[in-house]
C-alpha cells in the first residue's frame, strides 16, 4: 500500500503578504489586483473568505462582498523563493514530488529518505520543518493514494494534518459534500445536486453505468473515488513542450457570464503553474470546443511578454467574446500561453483535469 502526503500551503499569497505586514494579521486581506479595475483576486486570508471572497473572483465583486477588506499586490517573485525553500524541504525526504503549484504538492513517501515507516511522523516532521524556515502554516492530508490525500489536507485547515486510512476512507467519504470531492467542480454539483446526489453517500448508490451514461468517461472517476479507489502515481517534473489548462463541463454552457467566470478560474491556475516554472509569455491562445464537438484554437500577441495575470485574462477575454457566438453552446474551454521564455528551472507542463 502506497504512503502519500499531499501538503498545501495555508492562503500562501496572504499568509507571506502578512507576515511581511504584521499589522494586517487578523484582517481581510485580498491578494490580487485592485477592485476599480478588471483585477483578479488570486488568494485571501481566511477572515476573508467568511465574507465570501475566493480565488479567481474579480477583485470588484471582491469588494462588494467585503468592502473592509484590504487589496495586496502580489509578489510572485518573493513566493517562488518561499516556494522553492518548501520544495527543498519536500527533498529531504522523497525525490517522488509532484508539485502542483507554488503552494501544493504531492509526495510518495512509500520508501524515504529518513527511513521513517510512519508517513504521519514525515508529515509532521514537514510541518514543523516548514514552520521553521518560512514562519508560515500548511495543511497535511496522509492517505494510500493521491485523491484521499488531498480531501484529507482540506479537511483541517489552517495548519492541520488529516490521516485516512482504508478503515476510515468510507465514513469520511460518505459524510462529504459533493461540492468538495477534487474534480468535482461547480457545473458537476450542480448537475448532481439536480439527480439528488449531495454526498458522497449519496454518490456511492449511484450505478456505475448510470454515472457514466450521465457524465461520460468522467462518470467511472466519481464511482471510483467514492470508493477510494485511485491509482494515479506521484509525476515528478518533466520537460514537455507546452503550458495550457482546460476544463470540459459535463453541461454545456451558452451564457457569456458563466464562460467568462470559468475563464477566470482557468487563468488563476494557469498563472500559479507559470509562477510555480518561471515562465513569462509572448501570446496567449484560448480553446473552444463546441456541444457538436467542432472545435477551435484562437490566439493573440500580448502587448509585451508577461506571466501577470491581468493582461493574461484580458487578452483570453477579449479572444473569448470575440469567437463567442451565442447560437451554440460550449462542452469545453482551454487557455494557454506561447512563445515561452524559461527561466532557470525551464521546461512547462500540460495541465487536464483527472477526469
């Protein structure tokens, strides 16, 4: 039986922005561009996400839900740094890492460096090795494959640590909103919601034709899951030839509000991996597909190369309203970048969700 650790960092853009500012700990702090322009929020702090405030939400409707909130720049030069310093701690311990972004990453800790059969004493020795270094907080979930490790590392936060074992897996599972099963997004649930599934309780009665029939290849994921069933192995960095994220909604969506909400959520992840690389961007190229399966790729020069992810977004959008047509309906939306300049670490990666 595999040993796996997923470690996510807790708010990461807002715990480093206060602990830069001492004075803004305790409040709601809104990482991201300013709320009078067309800026994205790209993290909060938790005593702004009471109100309402994620990731990805433009930083006006930000300002709306929380108007005591306090709008951070983001210094994604200063979280590499911090971010490489924890992916170094990650190395004491397994070279099997995968990181996701600046703030996340799975380890296989089955055979370690340290010798430790116990992967919730290396979580733990993480943990406090994390504190040390960066005087910052992460989240630990400890499980036998990659998609319980990661519920188990939202399931405590800030600063926990969740172990799911095969004897606890199911009662966990079973207790869960559907909305926080990973890969699993908000057209999913809401979709699922309709067939009366709102746990995973509710999701383990379903048939596996059924769920397939209904949701495609993406139906045998959830029956799986449900189950904790996942064999996916740990991917340590590898060097492919683009950088892109995509998304296929299992309900086709023809509103330009809904498309452009996914957009964003497509350029907050696609901004996070280019950080994550140190990867800047001469052009930038959205994907279409079509409910009739036609599909397009359309893309445009930046007005200079860029990683920021407010010319990114508006350069997407512009793309996006400009190919919109609102007779037909969209299955599936990507966006990219090209023309890359590497820095030091080189290299960039492909990006689908597990489905």
């Amino acid at each position: 039986m595999k040993k796996i650790i997923h470690v996510d960092m807790d708010a990461y853009f807002a715990a480093i922005e206060i602990r830069e500012d001492p004075s803004l700990k305790g409040k709601c702090v809104i990482v991201g561009g300013s709320p009078n322009g067309r800026g994205v929020v790209s993290t909060c702090s938790y005593e702004a996400r009471k109100f309402g405030v994620h990731s990805g939400m433009s930083s006006h409707q930000a300002w709306k839900l929380c108007p005591q909130g306090i709008f951070v720049h983001s210094h994604f030069k200063l979280y590499k740094e911090i971010s490489e310093q924890i992916r170094a701690i990650f190395h004491h311990y397994t070279d099997l890492v995968e990181p996701l972004s600046l703030d996340e990453a799975y380890l296989d800790v089955s055979q370690n460096k340290a010798d430790e059969p116990d992967p919730v004493e290396i979580a733990r020795q993480i943990k406090a090795e994390i504190l040390a270094t960066t005087r910052l907080t992460c989240s630990a979930g400890v499980s036998y494959n990659k998609f319980l490790a990661k519920i188990g590392s939202d399931l405590q936060k800030p600063d926990g640590l969740c172990v799911i074992t095969p004897e606890n897996a199911q009662e966990i599972l079973f207790g869960l909103p559907i909305e926080k099963f990973h890969g699993i997004g908000r057209v999913t649930a809401a979709r699922m919601n309709k067939m009366g599934i709102h746990t995973g309780e509710d999701l383990h009665r379903q048939e596996m034709l059924d769920l397939i029939r209904v949701f495609g290849k993406a139906g045998l994921y959830y029956y799986q899951v449900v189950r904790g069933i996942d064999n996916r192995e740990v991917i340590t960095e590898s060097d492919p030839k683009s950088i892109s994220c995509e998304s296929t909604f299992h309900t086709d969506l023809g509103e330009i509000d809904e498309l452009l909400e996914e957009l964003r959520d497509l350029v907050d992840r696609l901004v996070n991996r280019m950080a994550f690389r140190d990867i800047q961007a001469r052009n930038v190229i959205i994907k279409i597909k079509y409910d009739n399966f036609a599909c397009i790729t359309r893309s445009c020069p930046l007005p200079e190369i860029s990683s920021d992810k407010a010319i990114l977004f508006e350069y997407a959008q512009k793309l996006l309203v400009a190919n919109w047509d609102e007779g037909r309906r969209i299955r599936l939306l990507g966006v990219g970048v090209g023309k890359l300049d590497l820095g030091e670490q080189g290299g960039c990666e492909q990006l689908e969700l597990p489905v």
